[in-house]
C-alpha cells in the first residue's frame, strides 16, 4: 500500500523538467538494472532448490533471522519509509 501511495504522488506531480546540461537516462541504465534483477533472482531461486536451508540461504531467510527481533524490524521498517519518501521527491 505505501508503494502504490508513492506511485500516486509520483504520478500527481508529473515528470520534473530536466536541466539543459543534464541528458536523459540511456537504455544502458535499463541494462544494467535488468542485469541486476536477473542475478539477483538467479541466486535467490538456485538458493532456494539447495538444501540444507543453512548451507544455501535464501535473502528471504536471511532476512527472517534479523527481522525476528522488533527493533531490528522497526528500523528496517523506518528505513525502507525514508528510502520511498526519497524516491518520492524525486
């Protein structure tokens, strides 16, 4: 739900208009990105078929033993809010 609150504000606001020196992101960036998600979603799904659970974590079960602590939780939590209010004003 935050997600899509950012996308609406986002979306509300409009593009920001682009100083004259700056150029407009290449396709390169989206390869990049892509290049990112396709490694990192590798890794989580050949983790994920290896077991022992311990031997081949997942992120998924890496960050289920941090987040079991509530204050751990809590400042993931906040983090992740000021990452997408950052996101937002951009």
């Amino acid at each position: 739900m935050p997600a899509a609150t950012v996308d609406v504000v986002a979306l509300r606001r409009g593009p920001r208009p682009q100083s004259p020196g700056r150029a407009a992101p290449a396709a390169r960036d989206a390869v990049v990105w892509l290049s990112l998600f396709v490694v990192a979603t590798a890794w989580e799904l050949v983790e994920l078929a290896g077991r022992p659970r311990r031997a081949h974590p997942t992120v998924s079960s890496i960050a289920d033993g941090l987040l079991a602590h509530h204050p751990l939780k809590a400042l993931a939590f906040l983090v992740w809010l000021a990452l997408g209010w950052a996101q937002a004003r951009r």
